[in-house]
C-alpha cells in the first residue's frame, strides 16, 4: 500500500469533487472507504485534468475496467490468483447481480474493499476459483461423477477455492474488525451458494443474523457501531438488504428434518434473549440507518436511481406490518390448533383485521403514485437496446414492483375473486421475466453469473404457478421455472420446480368438488419446506379421503432429483396443526 503523502497535491476523484483533503492510500482512497463506502479511485496519469464526471456507478463498462487489478498494485503471490481476483471483479458486476440487488454493493463497495483489504482479497479469490471452476465443468465433455473407493478428486480449481477461504478465515481469526467479520460474512455466503452447499449457507446466514442482532441490541451496540466507520450506516443498510432477503428465505430451508431441527437456531437464540421476534427485529434494521419516510414523489421519475430511491423507501417502511401479522397470530388461538375450520376462520380473522387492511390499502395507495411516476420512464427505456444499461436494471425494477403487488398483499387472496382478478397481472410479471431473462443472455456455461443473493425471481415463478387462477398462465410459469438458469439466494430452483409440478395434480384433485369458495379454502392449506438444504422437499395440502366422508391434510416427501420426475412419498404428518408452526414461529 503507498502511504499517505500530507503535502501532495493529488488526490483521488472523490476527495477532489468533495473538495476535501485526500489520504493518498492507493488504489483507493481509506478515508472514502470508511466514511462512504466506496471511492472513485485515482485518474489515469499523464492525462490533463478530466473534467466531466467520473460516476461511482458500476453499472458501466469503465467501473469494470478501473477494477480490473493490475499486478503492481498489490501483492498477489502468483497470475492465478490475479486471474481469480478479477473472475470476481466480474462475476460481482454482472448484469443480472448489479440489476437483481439494490445500491451499490456489489458493483462498487465489495469491489472496492476487497482490493483493498488481504482477509476480503483472499475470500474474493476464493470466489473466482469457484466460479472458473463451474465454467470449466461445464464446457468439458466429462461430467463429475460420484465418488467412488478412495479420496474424492478434487480439481485444482476447487483446491485453489479451500485454500483461499481458508486463509481468509485465517486472517480474519487474527483480526478484531468488525467491518471485516460482516463483509465477510456476505462473502462466505455468496461463496458457498456459488459452490451450491446450502446447508453451509444456512449457516453464515444464522450467524450473520446473529452478528447483525448483537450490533444492534447489546449493550455494546454504540462501540460496536462506531468502530466500523464514522458514518457506519451505507456499509450497514447494504449489509442489512442482503440479510433481509435471505433471512425470509432460511425460513422455508431447513439444514436435516422438520421437527428435527429449527431454522437460523443461533440467530432465534439470540432473538429470544433480547425479547424479539424474526419480524419486529428485521423492522427494526430497516429503521435504523435507512429512513422509511418517503419524500413527495415528483409527477414523473426522470431517473432509474430517481425511482429506486423513492421505491428502497416504501420496502423499508412495508416492514412494519411484519410485527402487526406476528401479533395477531399469537392472539388468534391459531397456534396449536388442528381443527381444519378453526384454522380457516383464524387466517380470515387475521388477514380481516381492521389494522391490517388498512395498512394495505395506505401501501396499494403508495405504489400506484409510485408506478404511476415510473411507467412513462419505464417504457421509455423499453424502446432502447437491449444493451443499454438501463435495460435490464429497468425491468428488474418492474418484477419488484409486481412481485410485491401479486405476493405481499396477503387479504387480497382470501377471496377467490379478488384472485381471479389478478391474472392480468400474473401475465405481465412472465412477460416482463422473460424479457429479463432474454436481455440477461445467462448461459449454462457460465452458471456463476446467474447468481444472485437478493434476487427474487424463481419464488415469484413458483408463487405464480401455485396462485394465479388461470390454468394455462400456471402452467407458463411451471415451465419457466423448469428452465430458469439462475441461482436466486438459497433457494433451489429445482426444488421449486418439484413443488410445482406436483402442484399440477393437486389442483387437478382439488377441482373435481366443491364451489370455487370451497375449493379455493382447501387450497389455502397448501404448505411446503425445503429438507437437507434443499435435497428433499415436504409439501402439504387438503385431499379426499375415500374411506371417510371429506377432505383430510396429507404430507408427502419427496427427492429432488438432478433430472426427470420425483418420486413422491406419502409421509404422515406429524399433527393437524400448520407447518407454519414448526417453520416461521421458532424464529
């Protein structure tokens, strides 16, 4: 690293635009690092002043380019690791990733600190390896086979990928940064969703909760804060985005069996010392370095960044119906009850509660004045090249906006019709994916850069083919999810894909009596869970029992197979009482 010189007279873009004096630390300013997050890096030499802007924005083709690592500038032991390095340079500014996540966390911030930092370097190396390994899995004719007698085969990739973290983990033993302990939480993450070891995943998600957790409620909160940096809340609310999703997800995921073990054990743990529950603290870290009040939405959005400034604030301020829902669920007698029509009643008393719908219909009011900004800019870009940065970002920003419309709106599906009417919606949500998805151009030869942590597509694909009351836009979706070639979180798309699938014949069965309000409450029972990191799944719902007069809750388990069908497994439940039990209220 080159050393501060006071008396210089460069500095790096940031420090100048800002007008301030610059540290000098190459090849990034330390000062920017700590106070915003990110720095812009120094201007290339022998060039005359650059006037212009230099935007700290990695949605463009020159950020990749400025991170692009060259040797002399730090000490990498050997070319492979420089190779590995910028594999993730890349792999963190792909399109999809940049256009899936919000803020600039992973095409600016890890960038940026990984360069800078040996314990961050060597996890991003790790990554690279991860991610070139997968490449060349795929373009090879050969295919990994199970083990047989003997030590497993490692490649040398996947070597290159052990020793790395593990030298990162190394360093970070011998390190007291808290900055550090957090950041590479999200990269031991994305590391092992890349490698596809969910149950590891599971993990770092359970402790980077629990680490978040204590940052915010000990008594040592303020310290702990305060070490990371003197305006600490850019690098925590980027942090806090990427937990936020995961931690809705580990709630479906379980590491063995349902009954056998909980989910994110340390982090409910910990949550139970400090007299809180999953959603009243997840509310809270939306609150506490995010402002959830939204400014006057202008009558048009002239910017992407315009609108998802506005949108960022409406998601954080829909947190709080997290812990209204958890109350009410504790107040209504539904927990432990097995009673089939108790259980009805209770969902329609809590979905019709007075706080509750008019929380929903203050939010539906928001985001129409939010869309009705945006669609004008939205179209506008839609009219542009495939290629145009903003493409694919744009449509990312829509599939949020109807993913939240079709999926966070629970009262809307207690009526059948009210359901019924959201099928133009569902449309356009597999239109607009697919339009994605095309723009993206993913390949299975490069599976890495369909990784995303904060990218919510394929459970929308799946709610859509569990939900929408159109048969042929449910079996699009179905087909789609078969196909999706990204890596959306923890979620095992092909797990999904299974759930769907056997879906099919559940509404088939469910079809053959009853009025549509009849058969529409039978399908609310429907429940399901992802075993073994995703290995197997369990799926729930409401089947005619032959031998006596009426409908009765079934479990069957099944087998995620590589390919072809599953092989379905009748299981007996282990109560009459709602999965949701077992799954969303040990946390």
């Amino acid at each position: 690293m080159t050393q501060p010189n006071a008396k210089a007279k460069t500095g790096c873009i940031t420090c100048k635009k800002r007008h301030v004096k610059c540290d000098e630390t190459k090849p990034y300013c330390r000062k920017c690092l700590a106070l915003r997050g990110h720095c812009e890096g120094y201007a290339p030499p022998k060039i005359p002043k650059q006037r212009g802007r230099v935007a700290a924005v990695a949605r463009t083709a020159n950020m990749l380019h400025q991170t692009l690592l060259d040797p002399d500038l730090l000490d990498f032991h050997d070319a492979t690791g420089l190779n590995y390095f910028n594999e993730f340079v890349k792999l963190s500014q792909a399109p999809w990733n940049v256009a899936a996540s919000s803020g600039d966390l992973w095409s600016v911030l890890l960038p940026q600190l990984a360069r800078a930092n040996d314990t961050l370097r060597h996890a991003a190396m790790a990554i690279g390896a991860v991610s070139l390994g997968d490449r060349d899995l795929h373009s090879s004719e050969h295919r990994k086979t199970p083990a047989g007698p003997g030590p497993p085969n490692y490649s040398p990739r996947e070597l290159h990928a052990t020793t790395y973290l593990c030298h990162a983990l190394k360093l970070q033993s011998r390190s007291s940064s808290v900055q550090d302990t957090i950041f590479l939480s999200v990269m031991l993450l994305y590391f092992e969703t890349l490698r596809g070891n969910i149950k590891a995943a599971l993990d770092h998600v359970n402790h980077g909760l629990a680490l978040l957790l204590t940052l915010t409620t000990s008594q040592e909160a303020n310290a702990h804060i305060r070490s990371l940096a003197p305006n600490p809340g850019p690098l925590l609310g980027a942090v806090t985005n990427v937990f936020f999703v995961l931690a809705a997800q580990a709630r479906h995921i379980l590491t063995g069996r349902v009954g056998d073990c909980r989910p994110l054990p340390h982090f409910a743990k910990g949550l139970r010392n400090a007299s809180r529950s999953m959603e009243s603290f997840m509310h809270l870290l939306c609150q506490l370095w995010q402002p959830t009040v939204m400014n006057d939405v202008p009558e048009l959005f002239g910017t992407l960044d315009e609108y998802e400034h506005h949108w960022n604030y409406l998601r954080r301020a829909q947190s709080a119906i997290g812990p209204l829902m958890h109350d009410l669920v504790l107040s209504s007698g539904v927990i432990g009850c097995s009673d089939a029509a108790a259980i009805n009643t209770s969902i329609h008393h809590i979905l019709g509660h007075p706080q509750v719908l008019a929380f929903y219909a203050d939010n539906r009011q928001k985001m129409q004045t939010l869309e009705k900004a945006f669609l004008p800019l939205f179209h506008r870009i839609m009219l542009q090249s495939r290629d145009s940065k903003d493409y694919l970002r744009a449509l990312h920003l829509r599939l949020q906006y109807l993913g939240a419309t079709l999926f966070e709106n629970a009262p809307q599906f207690l009526s059948i019709d009210a359901v019924r009417a959201l099928t133009p919606l569902f449309r356009e949500f597999l239109t607009t994916a697919s339009a994605a998805l095309r723009a993206a151009r993913l390949t299975a030869d490069k599976p890495a850069y369909g990784t995303s942590l904060q990218c919510g597509l394929s459970m929308w694909l799946f709610g859509t083919a569990l939900f929408c009351r159109d048969a042929v836009v449910r079996d699009e979706a179905v087909v789609m999810l078969g196909e999706y070639p990204g890596q959306d979180g923890l979620w095992s798309t092909r797990a999904l894909h299974v759930l769907a699938v056997r879906n099919r014949d559940v509404e088939k069965a469910n079809a053959v009596e009853g009025s549509d309000t009849e058969q529409w409450a039978r399908l609310w029972r429907r429940e399901y869970a992802l075993e073994e990191g995703g290995a197997e799944v369990i799926f729930r719902y409401m089947k005619r029992d032959e031998h006596a007069a009426g409908w009765a809750m079934v479990e069957e388990g099944a087998v995620v197979p590589a390919v072809g069908k599953a092989a379905w497994v009748k299981r007996r439940p282990r109560s009459e009482k709602l999965l949701m039990e077992d799954l969303m209220l040990s946390t």
